[in-house]
C-alpha cells in the first residue's frame, strides 16, 4: 500500500508542475493580445493620390516645361518713291483720296554714302569742344563737330570710310585707346526726294498704290519692314 501512495503522490506533483509550466506559457501567450481600447484610437487621414501623368501619344515630342516668348514679326509696309518736291504734291493729293489717316507716313529720301564712326551729339558746342580735347588727350587728332543745325548738330565725326570693315577697324583702334562711346554706321545724306509710306500692306492697299502708281511713272511700290516714327512727317 505505502508503494501505491508513493506513485500516487509522484504523479500528483508532476501534474501539478505541468500545470504551472502550461499556465505561465499561457499567460505570455496572451501578452499583445489584451482588449483593445476603442477611446484612444484615432484615424490618420488618408494622403491624397497623386495623378498620374498622361502618357504622351506615340511619336509626338516631348513639351519643354516652359516655352520661350516667340520674337514679334516686323510689321510690313507699302513704300512708294521716289519723287521730287513737285511730284510729292501730286502724290499727296492722290493719296488723300485713300483716306489713310495716321497709316500714311512721309520720308525724306535718303542715299547711302559710304560709312563713317561718330560720337552722339553734345547739348552744347562748349561741351563737343571739351570732347574733342579730351580725344587729343588720348592720342585722337582727327575729329570734326558737326554744325548741321539739325539732328547732328554738335555730334563729333570721327572719320568717313568706304566700306562697313575699314570703319570697324578704326573703331576697334580707338577702343585699344580708351574711346569706347564711338559708334560707327551707314553714312547717309538727304537726296531731296520724297519716300512716302503706307502702315498697310493688304491686297486692297497694294492693288490702289499700283493704280496710282500708273500716274507716276518712274516711281517704285514694295513691301518692307515699317520705319519708326520718329523723324516722319504725315
């Protein structure tokens, strides 16, 4: 009898130690899993999609993000010449008849006549005077001051050359001797004659300048890029 209760009190320790083991695993198992608290959950709001960029159609070039302005076209004009003092009148009255307004404008007709490199007319002949001798400082014996009365007067010409290459030349000499506000451009002079232009180039402009220009033999009609309208007369 004493054996049986030795086995009997053997087995009940053993199953009481396995049920200690097995209670503890439990209780670890169960950590992470305890209720969840519905008072301290707060939702993140969703991040809005992206769009996707559509694709580009098959074969047609990629847009560059930005574009450059594109450069305004010259505005074209109707130039009718060349004509004396006398036939600039008879023009005249037969272009009022048109009705042009402000789109009429006139030119005094001008000729090329070589090149020639200048500096911009001074308010005063004291302050064209002054110049000069400041030039002479600086090694520039050739000057003239121009007494034209009119849009030159009191510029300082520098020099008049056949061709546009000798008067870069000179202008690049009188950089190395520190005259940098000379300039150099076509030398033009008044021929006395009468360039009038019209700031309308349709097919119904042309078509009335050619029938006048009937009258008017000897005189020219193109197209060309509009003057500005300093310097012109209607």
């Amino acid at each position: 009898m004493k054996w049986i209760f030795a086995i009997l009190l053997v087995v009940n320790v053993a199953f009481f130690g396995m049920m200690q083991l097995g209670g503890n695993r439990t209780a670890e198992a169960a950590r992470g899993h305890e209720p969840v608290q519905a008072e301290k959950i707060r939702l993140l709001p969703e991040a809005p999609a992206k769009p996707e960029p559509a694709p580009a159609a098959p074969g047609a070039p990629n847009k560059p993000a930005e574009t450059a302005a594109a450069e305004p076209k010259p505005v074209v004009c109707l130039e009718w010449s060349v004509f004396s003092a006398d036939d600039a009148k008879r023009a005249t009255q037969a272009l009022d008849k048109l009705q042009l307004g402000d789109k009429l404008a006139q030119y005094p007709a001008t000729k090329q006549d070589g090149y020639w490199v200048y500096m911009a007319p001074r308010k005063t002949l004291q302050e064209a005077q002054k110049k000069v001798e400041e030039l002479k400082r600086r090694g520039v014996q050739d000057s003239f001051i121009m007494r034209d009365g009119l849009k030159w007067q009191y510029a300082i010409s520098l020099g008049v050359f056949s061709t546009e290459e000798a008067a870069a030349k000179y202008l690049g000499q009188l950089r190395e001797k520190g005259v940098n506000t000379a300039v150099s451009a076509p030398r033009t002079h008044d021929t006395g004659s009468v360039v009038f232009q019209a700031r309308d180039s349709s097919d119904g402009m042309a078509a009335a300048l050619a029938k006048l220009k009937l009258d008017f033999p000897g005189s020219e009609l193109k197209a060309t890029e509009c003057r500005k309208a300093e310097g012109a007369a209607t």
